[in-house]
C-alpha cells in the first residue's frame, strides 16, 4: 500500500480537527467562539489520546479556516453562523454536516 496522498491527509486532519478539538470545544464552551488558549488545551489532549502530531492539527485548523468552517480574528476563531443552530441544541455536527452547511 502507498502513503496517502496530499487530499486524503488534509480531509483526515480537518476531520479529526473538527470532531475531537473544535466541536466539543464549542459545545462545552456553549460559545461561538473560543480563544488561542483554550484551542491548544483542547488540542494538546486531542492529540496526545489520537496519538497525532500537533503540527498535523495545526493544519487542520488552518484547513478549515481555509474551507471557511472556521473564522479567525486575532487571536479568536468562531464558527460559520450556519453552524450556530446545532450549537445552541447541543447537537452532534459531525465533519460532513459542518462542510456542507458551511459552504463547502
């Protein structure tokens, strides 16, 4: 079997991203918006229990950002306005779900 290519490992890194950093970040927060701080908090746990690599999460959150599921402003990320809704229910949003309401 071959690596991955360049496409498979971005959506790989987006996905875990999204369902083990920013969603659960967000609906513990029960906030649109999390800071830098509470971003490496949540991430350093994520990737120590998924056993990946900070710099392939960073990617992915610069990812998603990129696919327009994620806006930053300083040093605060927020997610798409489409994807309030599930957040104020406390519902599952899974990868697909926030791809496709965010736009993308």
């Amino acid at each position: 079997m071959g690596e991955k290519g360049k496409h498979a490992s971005a959506t790989e890194n987006r996905r875990f991203v999204w369902t083990e950093i920013v969603w659960p970040l967000v609906l513990a927060l029960r906030s649109q918006a999390f800071t830098a701080g509470q971003y490496r908090v949540m991430r350093d746990g994520a990737c120590q229990r998924g056993g990946v690599t900070v710099q392939a999460a960073s990617r992915g959150l610069a990812s998603l950002i990129q696919k327009g599921a994620l806006f930053k402003e300083g040093e605060t990320y927020s997610i798409h306005y489409r994807l309030i809704p599930y957040m104020r229910v406390g519902a599952a949003c899974d990868y697909p779900t926030a791809m496709s309401e965010s736009g993308m």
